[in-house]
C-alpha cells in the first residue's frame, strides 16, 4: 500500500520538477512488480496448504488484513489514472469507469461478508479491541478518493453516477469506522493501553478521517470539476434551481462559464 501511496503522491505533486514523473512511473511500475510477486506468494501457500485459505479470512489478526489487499488495488487503478491518463485515448476513461464499479461491488461485498464471518466464527473481547477492526472496510474508505482522482476524465453522465457513488460508499465505510471508534474507546477507557509492541498500529485511528477529508477535497479541488460533477440538466434536480456547489460541498468554486 505505501510503495502505491508514494507513487500517487509523486505523479500528483504540484511543486513538480523535471524527471518526478518519470521517478513516479518507475515507483508505479515496481509497485505492480510487488503486487505480482505477493499474489504469486500468497496463490503458492494456498496451494501448498489449501484449509489455510478459509481459515485466514476469519482468523482474528490475519484476517482483518484482508481488506488492505484491496486498499492496494485501489492505489493501483489511481495510478494507472495518474500516470496512463494523459498518454491514452476515450477507451481509458471508460475503462476506469468499469473498474471503478466493480472494485465498489468487491469492496462492499468484502466489508459485510468479512464482518459476518467475524460475527459467527469469532468470538473477539472487548478488552483487545485495535483500530485495525476497521479494515474489513477500510476498501470502501478509498471509494471517495478514487472517484475524486478519475472524474475529471469522464463524460457528464458516467461523472455524475461515480460522485454519487463515492460519496454515499464513503459515507457508508465512515459511520462502519465511527462505529468501530466507539468500541476502541470504550477498550481505552475501560482497560489498558495496547501493548508496547502493538501501540504503533495506533496511528490506524487517523486513517477513515484522513481518507474521508482527502475525498472530499479531490471532488472540489479543482475548479473545472463542477462542470464534471454537476449535471448540466437541470431538470435531473427534483428543485426547479440545482444547488450550487457551495450549497452542496460547503466550498467555494473559481467562476466558470454558464452550464
């Protein structure tokens, strides 16, 4: 997830200088390398021990990583948007639209089927509560970056439906998140801190508020992005006025031309 993270920040850096690019392209592509060799590693141990396979899904520390293969994937589409976009034609933008609505089908079948498997398998304590119970649906905490990232590439329509869709995605895996606080709290206030060797997965806790901060900053940062969000029909509006986008995102927007 970090060598992904780094290559989205690098090929996104606006303070940019000549080969960042091309250094960001090269941490893309060994990212992808790493993401091969680790599927190749985990398809062999299960292959080779084949129970093993069921069994992590629900075991109570391993299986709650899960979630953050799918994190990775997520980091692997938005620097294919980052770094693939202005080099490809049309077919890309649909492309991306395609594998945004699958990786959301996956992402929220991931988040309830895990949790289910925890609720009926596993009989977790209160008192070892960790942030990391909130990545079963940490895949859906990216949803709303992701959209943000590729929007500016697609028509109209589809960017409407893909705003839709990461907002209300995101604002599922926030209050899961919000849920999942509460009995982190109630663990640190009724019991003790984690110990030594754990308490550095603590900084887990900023994660669903930093990612849901970071999308809604990547749907109004750039001022061409209202005419790709807002429908230019107004009619699609059950008001007679659609909002503004101050309205709607708390955010002011750069004038633009009559949509």
């Amino acid at each position: 997830m970090s060598t992904g993270a780094l290559a989205v920040v690098l090929g996104n850096t606006p303070n940019t200088f000549r080969g960042l690019q091309t250094i960001g392209k090269v941490v893309y592509i060994f990212d992808i390398i790493l993401f091969l060799l680790f599927n190749g590693l985990m398809i062999t141990r299960f292959i080779l021990v084949p129970r093993k396979l069921m069994a992590s899904l629900h075991h109570p520390v391993e299986g709650l990583f899960h979630g953050t293969y799918w994190v990775s994937v997520a980091l692997i589409l938005n620097g294919a948007y980052v770094f693939g976009n202005p080099d490809t034609g049309p077919w890309f933008a649909k492309a991306l639209e395609v594998c945004f609505w699958i990786y959301c089908g996956v992402a929220f079948t991931i988040g309830v089927v895990q949790y289910s498997m925890f609720f009926r398998m596993e009989r977790l304590n209160v008192t070892d509560a960790v942030p990391a119970w909130i990545f079963p649906i940490y895949p859906l905490l990216v949803v709303g970056t992701l959209a943000g990232t590729i929007l500016p590439a697609q028509p109209n329509g589809p960017s409407w439906n893909i705003f839709i869709g990461g907002v209300l995605l995101q604002g599922v895996a926030w209050v899961v998140s919000f849920l999942m606080y509460a009995i982190y709290m109630q663990r640190l206030m009724t019991g003790n801190l984690p110990s030594p060797s754990t308490r550095p997965g603590m900084y887990v806790s900023v994660g669903p508020a930093g990612k849901s901060s970071s999308s809604r900053r990547a749907w109004t940062h750039e001022s061409n992005s209202v005419q790709v969000i807002l429908p230019q029909d107004s009619s699609r509006w059950p008001t007679k006025h659609p909002p503004s986008l101050e309205r709607t995102t708390g955010q002011k927007a750069l004038p633009t031309t009559e949509m």
